[in-house]
C-alpha cells in the first residue's frame, strides 16, 4: 500500500503539465537520449530530496514562513530570468536545455507546498513514519514515480512534436512563455498573499 501510494503521487505530482514537464520534451526533441534521461533522473532525485526533506523537516519548515518566501520570491525571479532565455533562445546552441532543466528542477517552489499538503495528509494517516528510513523509503518511491511520469512525457511528447512538425523555435517560445507566466502567477499569488 505504501508501495503504490508513494508511487502515484510521486506520478501525479508531475503528471500537469508545467515547466519540467515542458522542459522534458524540449529536451527528448532537440537533445541527444542521454541527455534528457540524466535530466529525468535528476529530477528525481530532486524529488527525492524536497519530499525528504518536507516531510522531514515539516515542524521546523512549518515555523519559518520567512525561509518559504525566500524560496518562493527567488523562484520568480529564477523563473523569469529563464523564460526569458527560453525566449530568446537559438535552437542551435548546445546544452543550454540541460543547465535551464537543471535550475528548474533545483529550485521548483511548488514542491515545498505539496510536499508538505501531502507530508501532513501520508503522516497523519499512518502511512509514513517520521523516522528517517521510512521517510527516505516513501521519497525513493515518489522519485521513481516522477521518473515514470517524466519519462512518458519524453517518448509522448517527443513523439508528437516530431508528428505535429513543430519548429523548435516555437518550442522554446511557448517554454518561455510558460516560465515567464508562472513567474507572473508565483508573483501575484505572493503579493496577494501578503495583502
């Protein structure tokens, strides 16, 4: 039981589509294979670590609201620094989807938020324990449930960008797009959740 819920929400937690999603199909269309299957392993082991760490850390996270809206204002400008870029970005350079990947998946503020919704509901329900090795054990499973997740999203996606013909420019512009809007949203949701 532990075993599946972990892995569903390990799965449903990237299954929306938003920006690592969309960075995933950038990168299974105009990166080599094993470039965007080390950038989906590293996404989950991003997981891992923000699910760790939430659910571990949850009584000390859930006393400083000062550190999540550093967390979260420093994700709006990362990104729209990297919608931007995406923007503007020139299909031909090399690895620049990767180290954009990388920054996304390292400081994506929507998981501390759903890592501790979740946190609360697992913990209060008995499915995980707050020691250490039953939390790294429910976190392992949630990142193979991202790796899942994710790599559907390469071989679909790659699949239907290569079906639908799109330019990869168009691409990069819609990713930028995407990252600028959700820096606009963070931005908006914080300020008003400030008022």
């Amino acid at each position: 039981m532990l075993f599946l819920i972990a892995f569903t929400l390990g799965f449903v937690g990237y299954l929306p589509l938003g920006n690592i999603n969309f960075t995933v199909v950038q990168m299974s269309v105009s990166e080599e294979k094993r470039r965007w299957q080390a950038f989906i392993l590293f996404a989950a082991l991003m997981e891992f670590i923000y699910c760790f760490g939430c659910l571990y850390g949850m009584q000390i996270l859930l006393k400083q609201p000062q550190l999540i809206a550093v967390l979260s204002w420093s994700a709006v400008v990362i990104f729209l620094l990297l919608g931007i870029f995406s923007f503007l970005h020139k299909p031909t350079e090399q690895s620049s989807g990767v180290k954009r990947g990388v920054l996304i998946a390292i400081l994506n503020p929507l998981q501390v938020p759903f890592w501790l919704v979740w946190g609360v509901y697992v913990m209060q329900n008995g499915w995980v324990k707050s020691e250490a090795i039953s939390i790294a054990l429910f976190s392992f499973v949630c990142a193979l449930g991202t790796v899942a997740v994710l790599y559907m999203y390469a071989v679909a996606g790659k699949k239907l960008v290569e079906k639908l013909n799109v330019n990869k420019t168009l691409l990069n512009r819609l990713i930028g797009l995407l990252l600028i809007l959700l820096a606009i949203y963070q931005a908006v949701k914080l300020l008003t959740n400030h008022s």
